[in-house]
C-alpha cells in the first residue's frame, strides 16, 4: 500500500485498495460548509475539558500518528529531544554539604557492618560445608562397613544352610538304618 500526499491541493492518494462499491445520498438542505470550533466537533451540550499540552511537552511539536507528512509519508511515532551542555545550575532544594558528609559517614559505616555480616556468613558457610564433607565421608565408610557386614552375613547363612543339609542327610541316613533294622528284628 503506498500514499501520495498532493501539497498544492492537501490531497492524498493511495494506492493499492480494492475498489469498494459506496452509495451516496444528496440532501438537499446540507450545508457546504461544516463548522468546527478548536478542531473537535461537539455531539452533546456537556461542557468539554479544554486540553492542553503539560510544560515540559511545550518545546516539542506534536502532530498526530495519523497525519500524512509532506513528503508523503504516513508518521506513527516520532520523538526527537535536545540535551543541553548548558553550565552549572543552582539545584532548588539542594541538601547542605555537612549533611551529605554526615550520610556518607553513615552508609560508609553500614557498608563495613554489611562486609563484616558478609564475611562472618562466609566463614559459617565454610564451616557447614566442611562439617556436611565431614559427614559425608562417615556415611561412605558406614555403607562400606554395611556392604562388608552383608556380605559376611551371606557367608554365614550358605555356612548355616550347608550345615543344616550336612545334618538332614544324616539324620536321613540314621532314620534309613533304623528302619532296616527294626523291620528285621521285628520279624
């Protein structure tokens, strides 16, 4: 879409729009002329607010981000501001030297207060993490001590189970005689 904006005639063009089929109606009794007082037409008989720019807004130029520039081209948004090097200025409600002497004294103090709170929480840091190793440290040669205990105690129960097979077979074996030799001293 492109806009052509016409000086002579404050006409503007643009292009690239589908053509749109608009009825239009003639009244006779209309006015050529429509009258428009501060720029904004009135549709009620309240009282209207008159605005007007805050000071430091008075410098600049302010147009709509509507208007179509001269150069043809449509403007949304545009800021440009000055920054003086002007000299030195007498600030109004400027704070007495001694006071600010006096403030930077104090924030000098709570900035060593604030050093201090910081390197004695480091320090305590440091300390937990040592314990916390420490710690650590127990808990892998509990673990070892525990997998060496388990292991023992596998040991002994294949020993026990052994032993208690050892003992069937020959109460099995006893039980076999016994019955070989009670069956024929019974007959």
């Amino acid at each position: 879409m492109s806009y052509y904006f016409d000086e002579e005639s404050n006409d503007v063009e643009v292009e690239d729009i589908f053509d749109i089929r608009v009825e239009v109606e003639a009244i006779a009794d209309m006015t050529d002329t429509v009258e428009v007082e501060d720029g904004v037409a009135s549709t009620s008989q309240r009282p209207q607010i008159t605005r007007s720019l805050p000071t430091r807004l008075q410098d600049y130029k302010v147009t709509g981000d509507d208007e179509v520039t001269p150069d043809g081209e449509l403007v949304h948004f545009s800021l440009l501001a000055v920054i003086g090097t002007g000299g030195k200025k007498q600030i109004k409600n400027a704070v007495p030297e001694p006071e600010l002497k006096k403030r930077n004294e104090e924030l000098e103090k709570e900035l060593k207060e604030s050093k201090e709170r910081e390197e004695q929480m480091k320090r305590q840091l440091q300390s937990a993490w040592e314990r916390l190793r420490v710690a650590e440290e127990a808990e892998e040669r509990l673990c070892s001590q525990l997998g060496e205990l388990e292991a023992e105690a596998v040991y002994q129960a294949r020993d026990y189970h052994d032993r208690i097979v050892s003992l069937m077979e020959q109460l099995s074996r006893a039980q076999s005689l016994l019955h070989e030799v009670i069956p024929s001293s019974s007959t």
